[in-house]
C-alpha cells in the first residue's frame, strides 16, 4: 500500500510537470489563423483559381502572343543555359507552382489534360474519370482524397488566341483542333483541410500574388541575361516596342483584371 | 491494487523520468538557461560533441563535414510541451504534429541546399494527385523517398526501371535517337533510359544521340551505389553551402 502511494505521488508530479505547470500548450499544424474556420475551402479554390486564369490570360495574350510579334521567343527549353527563350505558358504556370511550393502553405498547383503535348501531362485512373466530367460541365469539381486534403480541379479554358494555334501547330500535339474557349485542360489545386478562415483566403491571396511576382520575375532574370535583352519597365510589347512589363506593371494588370471575380466569390455571389 | 499494477505504473513513471532527464541532460548540458530554445543553429550540446559515437554511418558523398544540426532540428517548443502534447494526442487522439526532442528529417532540410528551379523531376510534381500509384512504386514525392543518408548510397532503389510509371504514353514526332523511343517502349527496356537521362538534369551531360553511346546499366547501378558519377563530376548547380 505504501508503495501505491509513493508511485501514485510520483505520477501525480509529473503530471502537475506535465500539464498543470506546463507552458502554453504547441500550436496545432495550419491552425495559424484565430479566427473560426468555418468558410466552406472551395471558395478559397474560386479565389486562387480566378487570379492564376487572369494570369495565364494575361500572359498568353500579352507577353506571348504580343511578344512574338516584336521579337520575343517561347520554349520547352526556356531554362536552358544559352537558350534565349522565355516560358510557354503551361511552364510559366509551372514557375508559379514551384515559387508556390517553396512557401509555408500548403497549397499546391497542376495543370493536365486528356490530350496533351507533353504526355506526362496525361491524366490517368481517378483523375481522368474526374477531368471528364470537368470538360462536360464546364465546371470546377471538389474533391478529397485521403493523405492530400481537398482537391479542385478548375477547368483550363482556351482564353487566348495564342492557345488555340499554338497547340494546333505543336509537332507534339496529339489534337489539332482546339477552338477558343475550349477546356483545353484542368487545374489541379490541393490544400490539406476542408474549410478555411477569411484570414486564411487573404494569407493565401497574398502569398499566390507573391509567388506570381516572383514567376515572373524568374523570367525578368533570364531575360536580363540575353545578349540584346528587351527593355524592361511600364512599357508592354503591344505598344510594338521590344520591351517587356516589369513585376510591378505585371502584378497590377493581372490584379485588375481578376479582382472582379476575386470579389464576387469572396462576397458569396458565386 | 495488485502488486503487478503497481509494477507497471513504477515502469512507465521510472521510463518517463529517465527519458526528461535525459534528453535534457544532453541537449542542454552547455546552455542550461537556454534549454530547448527554438534556435536550431546551436551546435555545441553534448549530443553534437559526441557525434563520431552515434552517427549510423557514412555520410554520401559530399555531407562530409556537415554539421548534424543541419539536418536533424530541433522539435518544436519544449520537452515539457512536446511531452505534454503527445501525452494528449496519445489519451484523446488531439491531433498534434510534433516529434520528441528532434524534427523528423523532412524535404524541406535537404531543399535549403538542393532546391533549384531547373529540376527535372522536382519532388513537388509528384504531389499532384494524378500520381497517386506513381508513387506508391516510385516515392519521389520525397527526398528520402530514393535517397538516405549514413550509408554512402547514392540512390536507394534496387531497379532502373521506374520511368516505365509515368513515361510508358511516350511517343515523339521528331525522335532524336537512332533506335526509336517507341521501340525502347515496345521492347520494355526500361533500365536504359537513364542511360541518356540524368534524373534531375543537375550534371552538365549531354544525351547522346546513339543508343550504343549511351551509359551501361551497370555503371549506373554502380552510381547508385555510391561509385563515381556517369554523367560527369561537373554540375549546372551544386548544393548551395558546398
């Protein structure tokens, strides 16, 4: 008996150490936020989605399919050393994933399709029964799937020109008809919990604006690099100059263009 | 109360007191008033001097020389609140993501030097959910998945012929090889494609464009293994702190 108190006694002091003397208690993962997580995360998916497919139509249309027509070139191997290419646009998005995945949240990006150019881009199993339904519906598709949270899958219009004949001509291309406004392919977003905070969109928002300036400006730097670089500046390449915008001038267009859209999902009319 | 309970509750208190006292014996030996502060870049505890006993092994070429705080940070918070966290995820399944004393060696360690923005097969592409049995073969989505460290391997997986998850739909209009890649394909050699291919594309190699020039099976192997590197000792990028 005097031996159950004594060990009693013992247990008792480590759990006053433990739990009543103890400091504040670890955070929990992805609960940074104070505010109640209580916003369904698919509008959360609308948010981040609608400022990349500004993005991507913006940098179709302005820097590649204007950049063309002053002297400006796109490549598969924009990254390779010597070469003087920028980013086609499934790799510029591509940038924005990889300066994506680099920051603490957890949000992650892809783009596929059921004909694609490169076919490691192809679609397989779960996710191509999924993107099926995306291209008849036209609409995005939320999903979970265990060991990667939520995931939406947001359909890839041809929204510029540039899509449209730049897959039609690709030697690669397994599909020469593309028309504008096409689902051309999906985005696939993943973020690990299945409701959000308002603070946690606008984390999110700023860290994707953050993440997109830095895309961008990766290939500021591999233009710097070029032999006759274009000017860089307020100047965009449809004013017929070799100039290309700088982050700033980028950022600003991409976030005129989408912040409509960004408002009305957040707003809860979409 | 049995004598046997009794036992089993002096266990576990005398476990629980031996592994506080330790831990915090040898991580704050040097620095008892900073004990487990959250500053990862100190080196100077007992664990660290003492680290020519306890590393499992050889370090891969090149880790030589590294400090073992580099990889192995320290947990978040204290003992205290470590212990009192798993305590509760152990008694009410509360959801805590904390490891004891030490942070699980994750990606994002081996990242802080070897991140680049030209990586073929970046680890982050294979989180897409698209390659879910992709990486139940082929664990790229991490690091560790196909490299370790403390045993002078360079890649630990045992077959070359992993390509065959995610490139079998492979066809090319312009082939620039004097065998087709649809008759590699066809023929199933997939051991031979890191034979003109270099993984993550860090080595200045160029692909040849004749099948019989491109690099042995068994000298890859050999590469895994930890020998000397086919595809040139000279890189388009190194591990940033070399």
């Amino acid at each position: 008996m005097r031996r159950f108190i004594l060990w009693a006694l013992t247990l008792a002091c480590i759990c006053i150490y433990l739990f009543v003397t103890a400091p504040a208690e670890l955070p929990k993962q992805h609960a940074q936020t104070s505010d109640a997580h209580e916003i369904d995360v698919a509008v959360m998916f609308h948010a981040v989605n609608a400022l990349n497919a500004h993005a991507r139509q913006i940098y179709t249309r302005e820097i590649v399919g204007a950049g063309k027509k002053v002297g400006l070139k796109f490549g598969e191997d924009w990254k390779e050393i010597g070469v003087e290419k920028g980013p086609l646009p499934a790799l510029f998005l591509r940038e924005l994933s990889f300066e994506l995945e680099k920051r603490p949240e957890p949000l992650g990006l892809y783009l596929g399709s059921d004909k694609p150019i490169n076919p490691s881009n192809l679609f397989k199993g779960d996710t191509a029964v999924d993107y099926k339904t995306v291209v008849m519906s036209r609409e995005p598709i939320f999903s979970t799937l265990e060991g990667y949270g939520s995931i939406a899958m947001f359909p890839d219009f041809a929204s510029a020109p540039g899509c449209v004949s730049c897959h039609n001509e690709h030697k690669d291309s397994p599909k020469n008809d593309w028309e504008l406004n096409d689902v051309m392919g999906a985005t696939t977003w993943t973020w690990p919990d299945s409701t959000t905070s308002s603070d946690e969109i606008r984390q999110i928002l700023k860290t994707e604006i953050e993440a997109l300036g830095d895309a961008y400006q990766n290939y500021l730097v591999k233009v710097s690099n070029f032999d006759a670089p274009p000017k860089i500046g307020p100047e965009w390449p449809n004013s017929g100059q070799f100039a290309l915008p700088d982050k700033d001038a980028f950022l600003e267009a991409v976030l005129n263009a989408a912040s409509p859209e960004i408002l009305t999902t957040l707003i809860g009319e979409k | 109360m049995k004598f046997r309970n009794i036992n089993i509750i002096s266990i576990v208190a005398a476990c629980i007191i031996l592994i506080i006292g330790l831990a915090a014996a040898l991580m704050a030996f040097n620095n008892p008033a900073k004990a487990f502060n959250e500053n990862n870049s100190r080196n100077n505890t007992i664990l660290a001097s003492l680290s020519e006993f306890h590393t499992l092994g050889n370090f891969v070429d090149g880790h030589d020389g590294l400090a073992c705080r580099e990889c192995h940070k320290y947990s978040d918070g204290s003992i205290r609140q470590q212990i009192q966290a798993l305590a509760k995820n152990a008694l009410f399944d509360a959801g805590y993501q904390v490891d004891f004393a030490f942070r699980k060696v994750s990606s994002s360690e081996c990242l802080k030097c070897h991140e680049r923005n030209n990586d073929r097969h970046p680890i982050y592409r294979f989180n897409e959910p698209r390659f879910i049995e992709v990486v139940k073969i082929l664990p790229a989505n991490k690091c560790l998945g196909c490299h370790s460290e403390h045993n002078a391997k360079t890649v630990n997986l045992d077959s070359l012929g992993f390509c065959a998850s995610c490139h079998s739909e492979l066809f090319l209009k312009n082939d620039p090889l004097d065998i087709s890649h649809a008759e590699i394909i066809k023929t199933n050699d997939w051991n031979s494609c890191l034979g003109c291919h270099d993984f993550h594309g860090n080595h200045k190699f160029k692909s040849p464009s004749l099948y019989d020039e491109s690099v042995s099976v068994q000298a890859i192997k050999d590469y895994f293994d930890g020998g000397k590197s086919p595809y040139g000792t000279s890189k388009i990028s190194e591990g940033l702190k070399k």
